[in-house]
C-alpha cells in the first residue's frame, strides 16, 4: 500500500463494553430491546457482552502484540450522558479517559466514533430521532466529548450506519428500539440525523483543543459490473447511486451521503419519496453540508450490475454463490469498484471503516483457532483494495471488522466476526490464526497481498 496507509480494527461499544448497568450507565435502546422476548438470539444481551469494561488493557495488549496501531471504537452516549443530555456521568468520562491513555500509551490511535446506535431510553421516549431536539441532543452530546478528549483524540466520526439504526430499527424492526414506522416517520427520522450529524461538526470543531479530524461512516451494498465494458462499469456507477423505492427506502447510499457531501439531497429521491418527505429547507442542507475531512463507508458486500437495454440491471447470483457463515455473499470486487465509485461522486480521502465476516470459529483440539475462510476472504478483499490504491483510487486506511468477537446485535454471541476468539463461558481471549496473519499484513504494509 501507500506511504501512510492507515490499518487498523474496529468495535463498537455495546458490542464489547458490557458493563450495562455499572457506574451509573444510563440505559439504551438495545437494553431494552435485548429484554424483550424472541428479538435476540437465544436471549442473549450485552449486559456483560467481552466485558470490555474492565478488561481494556487485555485488549489493546493485544492491539500491541499484534502490531496493530489504529483502532476504530465508539463511545455510549449513555455511558457520558444517562439521560442522554443534562448530568455528566463523570466515572463514564473517567473509563473513556482511561482507555485513550491507555491505547496512547501504547502507541495505538483512536478513531472515536460518535454514534454506533445506542440511543440513550430516556431520549427514545422522548421521541428519539423523530424529535427535532434530536438535532441538538446530538451536538450537545459531540461537543461533550470533544470538550473532554480533544486534547488526546483527534480522529473523529459522527454517525455509524445511519441505513441500520433507522432502516433496520425503525423501518424494519430487526434492530433495537425494534418498531416498524412508514416513510413519512422514517423519512424524518433520517432528515434529523442529518442535520444532527452537521450541527455535531460545528460543535465539534467550536470545541475542539487542537486541530481535529472529523468524517462520517454510512454502509451500503456496493456494485462492480458484470464485464470490464464501459457500458458494464457505467452501469454499476448509476445503480450504487439510484434511490430505491419507498417501502425500502432506507437502503441506499445517496440519500445519506449527497446532503452531506454535496449540500443537496438526489433529484430521483425527491421525485420518488416526495409525498412523505419532511419539510426541507436550505437552512437544513447548509446545516448538513459541513466540511469533512474524510468519508467513512462500512463496504461487505456487492452486487453484479450489468447494463441492459433499459439500463442498469441486476445480475442473479448463480447457484451455490459463496457465503459467509450468516450467509452474506463473498464478492471482492466490491472493494474494487465501491472506492472507485465513492471517490469519484464524493472528492474526499475515503477510509474503509468496517470490512470482514463471520465464520463458525471453534476452539480446536491444539486450543487454537484456525480460521482458513477468514484469511482467504481477507486476502482477496484486501487485495482489491490494493488494486483500487495502486490505481489512484484515494483510498486513505482500512478498518477490519473486528478486534474480537461481540454481541452481534440480533444475532447475539452466535456469530463471530473477530480476528480474536472470546469464550463467552470465562472471558478468555484467543488470537486466531486470522489475528496474526491480519498483524503480519499491517506490520509489512500489505506487500504480500
């Protein structure tokens, strides 16, 4: 890779923190929702999660000896804030603090994110993302944190996966708070974030006690054409950044990213979404359209697109396509053309913020995990991506997903998608032959791949 490439691992912090209900942590919307019953696996909850919380410097041990120098984590809102705005929670401040001294003390940079969805309850039933003082909840909450660790952190996200948190919560209900609202309710929803996401970067950069770094991380299903064909590859272009229709119309990159970017929302959206759109005004969109640094893009997965005589379409997947262990396709090429895309449209040094995948990992008879499918799925997204560097593609870092196995939300402790082992019976942690391999990749800059 290029001088400077940024490696590192990523997390999330109720995924690992555990924790929940200690030192006055206030409570989120996946505590509620992973009480309820039959929405997470077999019951499962992140009350404890990898009990992260206390075992911190057991992790970014292992960071260390892994020789990775850059991790992607995000802080509870909850955790600062337990209602989500007034009273600080000053031992939630003091872990956070902790934690930073610790990672640079060991010469490992944090990149904070924001947001990794979970929703404070108490702002939840106060209307959560519907309400428009969800716009300053949230710059409030990001100025709190910059104001506390900007002398130590300067690498900065606002929002993980707005497509998940809104569309897979709140459109779909397979996520916490779990409801299932219309377009109108989720349109707006989206339109608050938005505006949450620029109010946070004013803040953030008001706050700030040294120059800082701020982007942003949504996801999306990238596309690669079906031939290498000029029509083929304009073809995959149009449909990443096509608006789908209303029913789900969450999942999509433009309609998170264009206001954002490019200060203006896309004309197919409007056309499309027009009778339950929120009233939109260019006060709004000045207020999304902050300067970033760099764009985020959490990229999986992708879909074939070729183009047709009405134009772009989309290519089935032969039978006995490869899959994850959940099942997600294995489609390298979308780390290819997915960058190409995005830094193409948007003009910004993009950061691969999340990129992995889940296997049936157990420990074998040595006391070791081998994990073959997870380094040979790496090694060929890793390898696209290097093709897309090597190209010109500004592609500035990649974060693998994850440092250990977690709650996988819905999922719970079923799937794991971690370069390190968690016995979820003891806590003990075991690198897995992925964790050195993905070291030795990052410690040589990716001159094997």
């Amino acid at each position: 890779m290029k001088e400077g490439f940024v490696w590192g691992v990523a997390s999330a912090s109720y995924q690992i923190e555990g924790a929940a209900f200690e030192d006055g942590r206030g409570r989120s919307v996946w505590d509620d929702f992973a009480e309820r019953p039959g929405k997470v696996y077999s019951g499962h909850t992140g009350e404890v999660a990898c009990d992260h919380y206390h075992r911190y410097e057991e992790d970014v041990a292992i960071l260390k000896q892994l020789g990775i120098r850059n991790y992607r984590m995000s802080i509870s809102w909850s955790r600062l804030l337990p209602e989500g705005e007034g009273a600080v929670n000053e031992k939630g401040v003091d872990f956070y603090s902790r934690l930073f001294d610790c990672l640079l003390a060991n010469g490992i940079t944090p990149y904070v994110t924001l947001f990794h969805w979970d929703l404070p309850s108490a702002l939840f039933y106060q209307g959560g993302w519907m309400n428009e003082k969800s716009v300053k909840w949230f710059a409030d909450y990001a100025r709190l944190v910059v104001e506390r660790y900007s002398d130590r952190v300067t690498h900065f996200m606002t929002f993980n996966e707005p497509q998940c948190f809104v569309g897979l919560g709140q459109v779909v209900g397979e996520h916490a708070p779990g409801i299932s609202q219309g377009a109108r309710d989720t349109l707006l929803m989206a339109h608050n974030v938005l505006k949450a996401h620029g109010a946070a970067v004013l803040a953030m950069r008001e706050a700030a006690k040294q120059p800082i770094s701020i982007g942003y991380a949504p996801t999306g299903t990238m596309t690669y054409p079906s031939t290498n064909s000029p029509e083929d590859i304009e073809a995959a272009r149009q449909y990443l950044f096509q608006n789908p229709e209303p029913e789900a119309w969450h999942w999509n990159v433009p309609w998170w990213s264009d206001p954002v970017l490019l200060g203006c929302y896309p004309e197919d959206g409007l056309r499309i979404y027009h009778k339950y759109l929120p009233k939109i005004t260019q006060a709004d969109l000045d207020l999304m359209h902050q300067p970033l640094d760099f764009l985020g893009e959490n990229i999986y997965n992708g879909h074939e697109i070729r183009m047709g005589d009405n134009g772009p379409e989309y290519v089935e997947r032969y039978p006995g396509f490869p899959r994850t262990a959940n099942y997600w396709p294995i489609t390298p090429e979308c780390l290819y053309w997915g960058p190409k895309f995005l830094c193409e449209r948007y003009n910004l040094p993009l950061f691969i913020t999340e990129n992995g995948l889940c296997c049936a990992d157990a420990i074998s008879l040595d006391g070791k995990v081998h994990d073959p499918d997870r380094i040979d799925f790496l090694a060929r997204y890793l390898g696209a991506l290097k093709r897309a560097v090597n190209d010109g593609i500004n592609v500035a870092g990649y974060f693998q997903w994850s440092l250990t196995d977690n709650f996988e939300w819905a999922k719970g402790y079923n799937d794991r998608f971690g370069l390190v082992f968690v016995d979820y019976r003891d806590q003990k942690r075991i690198i897995k032959d992925s964790g050195y391999w993905y070291g030795k990749i990052v410690q040589e800059n990716g001159a094997s791949l």
